[in-house]
C-alpha cells in the first residue's frame, strides 16, 4: 500500500491518482473466489469489483492512520516535490 501510495503522489504527471490504481490493482489485492469459482460476468462480476476498489481506494486515501508511523508525508519523492 505505501508503494501504491508513493505512484500516486506521481499522480500530476501519470494521472493515477488513490482512485485509478485502486481500479488497476483491486483484482488482485482483493482477489474474489466467488467471481472465480461462479464465473460471475457482466453487472454482477462489475459490482464486485466496484467494492473491491472502494476498498483499496480507501486504504490507499488512510494509509498513515491504518498503517501507522511510515514517513509518508513530506518525503522527497525523487523530483524534489513532496508526497
């Protein structure tokens, strides 16, 4: 999640902000049997995965309160700008 959380720092410059990589990469953070074993399709395998990346959107937008003491804010993120 910090590494997610450092791309989208980028998020000027890629436009992959808390809510595209959470799009991108809830799949397969949250990986859902029940899609898999049922073969979900169309509006019901759409939904599941609308869940999982409000999920994983909100883990990526409270990083520092879930996750605790990691230097997140005011790091230097290699372009001389901050977090």
């Amino acid at each position: 999640m910090r590494h997610l959380l450092r791309m989208a720092s980028y998020s000027s410059r890629t436009n992959m902000h808390a809510r595209n990589l959470a799009i991108v990469w809830a799949p397969n953070l949250l990986r859902s049997k029940d899609i898999e074993a049922t073969g979900f399709n169309g509006t019901a395998a759409f939904m599941e995965v609308r869940v999982q990346s409000i999920v994983v959107e909100f883990i990526l937008t409270h990083v520092e309160q879930l996750f605790g003491d990691a230097p997140l804010r005011g790091t230097d993120g290699g372009d001389g700008g901050t977090a």
